[in-house]
C-alpha cells in the first residue's frame, strides 16, 4: 500500500516549514511511530537543527559532480530501513547527475511507494506553472521546479504562513540567512510587497487545491464527462512559448479539462540551434505538465489546427499574441480571425505577456 504523503507549503524561505516538518516528526515519535530524517537542509538555523536532535537520521550518499563530492538524499536507504514515516525537506530539490532519480519528488515518490509515509516542504514559487508568474512579481527566475501534480497526488496539503512583517523581522535577527545577506535579501526578493504577492500566490493555490478535491469527491465520472473540456495550445519554437503553455496549464487546471499541445513544422524546414533548443525545452515542460505534444508537418497552418480541433474534441484554443505580418494580412487577413473563421464553437483566448504590461502605465 502507497505511503501518506503531506506537503507543507510556504510562500518563501523562513516561514518555518522545515521547523514544522521537525515538529510533526517529534509528536509522531513521541506517539510511538517509527520516524526518521530522510533529508534536512537546516540553513545553519540552529533552532532547526536542535528540534532534529534524538531522531534518527537516514545517512546520505556520496555523489562526484565536476570534481566536488556532494551529499545525497538516499531513497534506496530509507527503503531498507523502511520506517513508517520519513521527513523529507526540499521538495523541489534537482539532485546531481548519476543518481537514480533527477529530482527529489521522484525520491520521494520511490519512497511512497514503499509504503512509507512523507512529510515534505516546499515553497509556491517552485510550482511549474506559476515559474513566468514568480518571475513577473520578484524579478528572480526560479530554476528549480516541481510539476503541480505532486500537489494534486498529496493525500494533504498545509500552508505554513507568516506575513511579511514578520518575515522580515526574522531575516533582521539572522534566523533566515548570514547577517551579510540580510540587506541585499530585504531590498530584492524579501522586500514586503513582494513576499506579499507570494503569500497571496500560496492562499490562491491551497484554495484552488482545496476545492478541486472537494470537486473530485462530489462529482461522479459519468458527470465529469458530460462537461468535459480541451484545450489545446499553439506554439512555436521561441522560449515565449514556454509562458504560454504555462497560462494555458493554469486555465487547464480551473476548466479540470486536458490540454494539448500543438507545433506545426513547415515541410522540409530547418531548425536554428536557438530554435531546436527552445522546442527542446518545450516539449520537456509538456511532460512535466502532463501536457499531450504534437507536432504536424503542413504549408498550412489553420488547416492544421483545425484537423486537431476535430480530432481531439478540442474546446478551448490557446494562442500568443500574433505577430503582425502586414502584407499577409493584406492578402489573406490576419491570422486570427482566419483562425476564428476555421473554427466556429470552438472558444479561441489570445495570452498576453503580462511583462509588458507596465507600458500601461506610462
């Protein structure tokens, strides 16, 4: 039988998610359960680590990566020593070449399996889909993410929440980070408002979670089918499709509906090494996102989508903002209204890129 598996949420560092992660361990050892430490990361905050002493830790394993010697998580270990339940810090956490898994949630998914039960931490920002929305609000491209499925296969999820005020005044007295990062961290990513927008992302995205559970328990199969909807996105191979894919994934998961993706190659063409990289790391987002990629080879793109539209059921299209392209409007007319001719029911959304916003209020 799967493990138990609960997340603790946070909207940044020094919430308290690894001291509530240690203190959940202590009250289940205390009520006999077997715990261990599978993986903590203690930030030299020696509250941390003094709340880990007297429970057991899973030792890491050593790993070579460009001439430095790391220490690992150890899933086969925790396995072996199979206890009932093991926390596990760092959700999000890419682990270096030559291990078994590249991330720390497919660890802990190992781990699971085992029938072992996982506490683990990680903060809003490190969700897949909210990557372009972090950066928008901070500025700070976050580089380590974790598909949101994992938040939609925990059995719960719990938010750990401090406001601003009060984060600030922790990272002041040196509970977050060395006293020679406080100021440069208050005046970029900790500043209030920002971790404001942050703790809004964390209420937004445990509501959403909350109700989608509620959802799934009162609805039946047969009533899901009965209003199921597609979507399906048009990319290209530029890294602003990446964005795209995101808002369209975000709106995906409101409409409980499946999404695809759709790339239409012109026949005989060649990539760009820029381009081949950017559909590279498109089709690597699909996956994590649990998003179906497509790729059709045609001259003519509407007909395309439209043969997609009808074979996929599709209700919804995704497209960018499209570039103008004067002279072939003037022939043909623009593309999205062909688009919208081609494809009559069907509901078509433009995604804006939201960076450029701030011309509005110039």
């Amino acid at each position: 039988m799967r493990g138990r598996f609960r997340i603790l949420l946070g909207a940044a560092a020094g919430v308290g998610k690894t001291y509530r992660m240690l203190l959940e361990g202590r009250q289940a050892d205390a009520e006999g359960v077997d715990v261990v430490i599978g993986y903590l990361e203690p930030h030299d905050r020696p509250e941390t680590a003094a709340l880990a002493e007297g429970l057991e830790i899973v030792p890491r394993k050593r790993l070579e990566h460009q001439g430095i010697v790391l220490e690992e998580m150890d899933a086969d270990a925790i396995v072996r020593r199979a206890p009932e339940l093991a926390l596990i810090d760092e959700l999000a956490h890419t682990n270096p070449p030559g291990g078994l898994h590249q991330k720390r949630y497919q660890d802990i998914e190992q781990v699971l399996e085992a029938g072992i039960d996982v506490i683990s931490t990680v903060n809003v920002q490190h969700l897949e889909s909210l990557n372009d929305t972090v950066f928008e609000l901070t500025g700070v491209r976050v580089r380590e993410t974790f598909p949101d499925r994992i938040l939609d296969e925990a059995d719960e999820v719990v938010l750990v929440d401090l406001s601003p005020q009060e984060l600030q005044e922790r990272l002041r007295a040196g509970k977050v980070y060395p006293q020679s990062r406080v100021e440069t961290a208050l005046t970029n990513f900790f500043r209030a408002d920002r971790l404001g927008a942050l703790r809004q992302l964390a209420v937004r995205e445990l509501s959403e979670d909350v109700e989608a559970r509620r959802e799934t328990a009162v609805i039946d199969r047969a009533a899901q089918q009965a209003i199921l909807e597609r979507i399906l996105v048009l990319v290209t191979p530029q890294p602003s499709s990446q964005r795209l894919l995101r808002r369209a994934w975000r709106s995906a998961q409101r409409l409980s509906a499946d999404i695809d993706v759709l790339w239409v190659r012109r026949p005989g063409a060649s990539l760009p090494e820029d381009q081949t990289v950017a559909l590279a790391a498109l089709r690597r987002l699909a996956q994590i996102l649990g998003a179906h990629f497509l790729e059709e080879e045609s001259d003519d793109v509407i007909a395309s989508v439209r043969a997609t539209v009808v074979d996929r059921g599709t209700t919804y299209v995704y497209i960018g903002t499209p570039e103008r392209r004067r002279l072939e409007e003037l022939v043909r007319g623009s593309f999205l209204s062909r688009l919208i001719e081609a494809l009559p029911g069907v509901d078509i959304r433009i995604a804006a890129d939201r960076s450029r916003r701030r011309g509005l209020d110039q």
